[in-house]
C-alpha cells in the first residue's frame, strides 16, 4: 500500500466514507482532507527521519561495542544489521 493510499484509507476511516477522499483532477475535494493530506507527508517524512538517526545510532553502539572487543569486520556488520532489525520502536 502506498503513502497515499494508507491516508485515504485512514481519512475515509476505512473506506466507511469515500466522499472524504474525492478529488477533482489530483487535488481534494474537502479542504480538511487536503490539509489531512500534506500533514501525513511531512509526519511520514520526519518519523523517516527519526528512524534513521534510530538506526544509525544502534549501528554504532553495536558496532563500537564489537570493535571494543576486536571483533571481525564482517562479524560486526552482521550484527549490526541483526540489531537493526531487532530494534524496539522508541516513545
């Protein structure tokens, strides 16, 4: 599912209210869902963002961590990808 099509099913809570999401041409009819829609852009962009300052900084901390202890080089990276994936969402 697209950005796009996960707001027009949360703006049309489930699709129970297609009229919330009608367009003329590529813009929204109703002004709230427009609004609606540039919001979820830049929300999504910034958890994007958070998401990987998230990451980058568990890559680190696991990487120096193995570094600290003279681990090989592609063990290391092996196991910061694991604690990437691993990686419990935060707030």
């Amino acid at each position: 599912m697209t950005m796009r099509e996960e707001f027009e099913q949360w703006m049309s809570d489930e699709g129970q209210w297609p009229a919330a999401v009608e367009k003329t041409g590529a813009e929204y009819k109703l002004s709230t869902a427009a609004t609606g829609w540039t919001v979820w852009q830049a929300a999504y962009a910034a958890g994007q963002r958070a998401e990987r300052e998230a990451c980058a900084v568990t890559a680190w901390n696991t990487g120096m961590d193995l570094h600290m202890k003279q681990s090989d080089a592609r063990e290391i990276g092996s196991l910061c990808a694991a604690a990437i994936r691993n990686r419990k969402e935060q707030g």
